[in-house]
C-alpha cells in the first residue's frame, strides 16, 4: 500500500508592522473617515433629563450644539490648517422625548465634562369630571 503525501507551498510571510504602521500613518484611514463618537451618559429622571458628555481636551466654544426637532445633536470641532475650516472629531445624536422644554434646555462645560440640563414639562394635574344627571 502506497502512502501518498500531499506538500504545498507554505503562506507568504506577512510583515504585520508594516500593515499596522500603513494604518496608523495612511490620511485616508477609516480611523479618521468617521468622527469618533464620545463616552455619554444618560439620566433620566422625573422632572429632566440630564445628560453627561465626556469631551476631554474641548471648551465651550468648541462645541455646536443643535436641536432640530426632536434630533439633539452633539459635536465638538476642532480647527484645520486654514482660518475658516473646522473638522468634527466628536459627533452623536440623541432623539429628544416630546415632553422636554425645548427653550429652557441649559448646557454647561467644565473640565472636559459636557452637561446638559433638559427639563420637562410639567405633568397636567388630574381633571375631575361631574356627571349630570
């Protein structure tokens, strides 16, 4: 009985380092097609919702803050090599309940710490209703 051994060709080596080092160094990396999206907490409580961004290395005015509709959109942007350009590096969007004053939502920045402060609407009291008869 003959025994037959099949040999092929061993893979290719892979130089992993280089493709890690293409990826970290490449301007087209799929690290920076995307904004990064930040660490966000969410509360929600009776009469609010506070919500918590960490927002390391930002300040105040670095930041747009947009409420169109129910959407609240959150991003933090930083400037490009020319005086006009802004490029996101922080983005996330949050759909708002229909019970929020809009007009009254307060923002507060400190220490890389984004807070926003969303207070509801208050609640209509029970309505008791007479039966005639």
């Amino acid at each position: 009985m003959n025994n037959i051994v099949v040999r092929r060709n061993p893979a290719p080596a892979v130089n992993a380092w280089k493709g890690l080092n293409r990826m970290f160094n490449d301007e087209n990396s799929a690290f920076e097609a995307e904004p990064r999206k930040p660490v966000v907490h969410v509360e929600n409580e009776e009469s609010r919702v506070v919500l918590t961004a960490e927002l390391p290395g930002f300040g105040s005015d670095d930041l747009d803050i947009q409420v169109n509709e129910n959407l609240l959109t959150i991003k933090a942007l930083k400037k490009g090599d020319k005086k006009e350009e802004e490029i996101v590096v922080f983005e996330r969007s949050f759909v708002l309940p229909e019970d929020l004053k809009r007009e009254d939502i307060q923002a507060e920045m400190k220490n890389g710490l984004l807070t926003l402060d969303l207070p509801r609407k208050e609640k209509p009291a029970p309505l008791a209703i007479k039966v005639k008869g």
